[in-house]
C-alpha cells in the first residue's frame, strides 16, 4: 500500500497521469476533469445522445480509428470543413447518436490510460458537477471508493515534443475537481472525515470561485489562450455550472450520458 493512495478516504483528488496511475489502484470510480475542453465536450455532446470515443491524440493514427469504430473523427474548430471539434460550442448542435471520436492530449489521453487501470470512468467538469456529485455521493454511501483527477497540461519534453514533459497543473481543472468533489459533499452531507486533505482543499478552492466562475476561466491561462483565439463563447459555455444533468460514463470504449443519475453504477 502506497501513502499517496489516499486509503483512509472515501473521496479522494489528485493531478494528471502520476496520481491516475496511483489512485486507481485503490479506487471504485474515477472522475476525468478537463474543463478547458475535453470533459466540457464531452458533458455537452453525451447531453445531446451522442457517443464520444476518446483518443489520446490527432495523429494519422485517428481517422483509421474512427473508421474502424464507424464514427465521424472531430476536427479543429478554426477547420470549417470538419463540423464537430473539441469546442463544445460546437458541440451544442450534434445530433443524438452520433459515435464521434475525440482526440485530446490531456483528458482523453488520460480516459484511455484509465480503461486500462481496469475501473470506472466518469467524464467530469463545471456543467456536470451536479449529476457526477448525486452520483459519487451514491458510490461512497455504497461503501465505495471514489477518486477525481484534474488533467491539467503538459509542458513540452526536453526535446521540445509537445504534451509530453512535466505536469503542468492548470486552475481551470482544479476547480472542476472542486466543484464535482463539492456537489458530491452537498448531494450526501458528508462530514469531513471520509473527505482527503487534498479534495477538501480543491473543494474550498471552488467555493472561493463560485460566485465568479467565467471570470476565473476567461483570466487563466488555458481561457486567455483560447480569448486570443476569439473562442470566449468556448469559455463562457465551460463555465455553466450544473446545467447538464447528465454523467457520461466509458462503456466500450465510448463515453454514453446516464441521465440524472441517483444510485451507484455497479
């Protein structure tokens, strides 16, 4: 057993790939955020009945894959060719059962390596933070164990590949993580003990943003790189908070909406 498995709580937080890899281990349910864009793509396309397939990255690996899953491959928004992307702005507008993969370096990467750990896999963020908390707190009065990982980013490596060097923690995410973590509290009335040091504290970091949510995001790093790209409306949609009562769970390799979800999954 490894101290940073968090064991002594119920509800556990941690960053990136590193604590995926380690909090899996010891955990019945594994929330993904990535509010900058994926998770809030997927939020919003499992809304709408379609099927997100993630994808660890755009490489001409891709469009193979999704030919092989019969789905349509999401584009880059700035394409006009492509209609879907990972904006969910776009993603407003995609028709109930549509199969699309979805390439992303930070969450999807992160969802693929986590079907591998063998648990089960929850897309989280702002707009879902509702149904994902009514969700984890029916997993932890099961006796459950449950884990939220911010993706955060990726400094290049050495070698100046992209997405591949050291984590880059990211506020946008910490405070997904925060608001799933702090609806999971109100949907149990959880005391503190079941709830680790470092989830309470990505909880109080939301509760601190709450009332100022878009702005937190439009002042982040992530959101001015997406402002100077003229995609606020991206931003703006990231930052609704509990308005898509859905939670996309991986099943088969795609991310399917439970609607409303109110009891534990197994």
């Amino acid at each position: 057993m490894h101290v940073a498995e968090q064991r002594p709580f119920s509800v556990r937080f941690g960053w990136g790939a590193e604590d995926l890899a380690v909090l899996a281990r010891a955990s019945d349910v594994i929330v993904i955020v990535d509010v900058l864009r994926f998770t809030t793509a997927v939020a919003v396309a499992t809304a709408r009945g379609a099927h997100v397939l993630p994808f660890r990255w755009r490489d001409a690996s891709a469009p193979r894959f999704a030919v092989e899953q019969g789905a349509v491959l999401a584009g880059l928004r700035e394409d006009p060719a492509t209609p879907w992307s990972l904006s969910p702005t776009d993603l407003a507008g995609i028709p109930a059962g549509t199969r699309l993969v979805l390439p992303s370096p930070n969450g999807a990467a992160l969802s693929a390596a986590a079907i591998e750990l063998g648990t089960t896999v929850v897309a989280g963020c702002l707009r879902n933070a509702a149904a994902v908390g009514a969700l984890l707190a029916a997993e932890v009065a099961a006796g459950h164990r449950v884990a939220v990982i911010a993706a955060g980013e990726r400094w290049p490596d050495p070698a100046g590949i992209p997405h591949a060097g050291p984590l880059r923690p990211v506020v946008e995410d910490l405070l997904g993580a925060g608001a799933v973590i702090a609806r999971t509290v109100d949907a149990g009335v959880l005391t503190r003990v079941p709830i680790s040091p470092e989830a309470r504290a990505a909880m109080a970091a939301f509760r601190a943003a709450e009332p100022d949510l878009h702005d937190e995001l439009r002042g982040s790093v992530s959101g001015r790189e997406l402002l100077a790209l003229g995609w606020d409306d991206d931003v703006a949609s990231a930052a609704r908070l509990d308005v898509d009562p859905v939670v996309p769970t991986l099943h088969d390799g795609a991310f399917t909406a439970l609607q409303c979800a109110t009891g534990p999954i197994r």
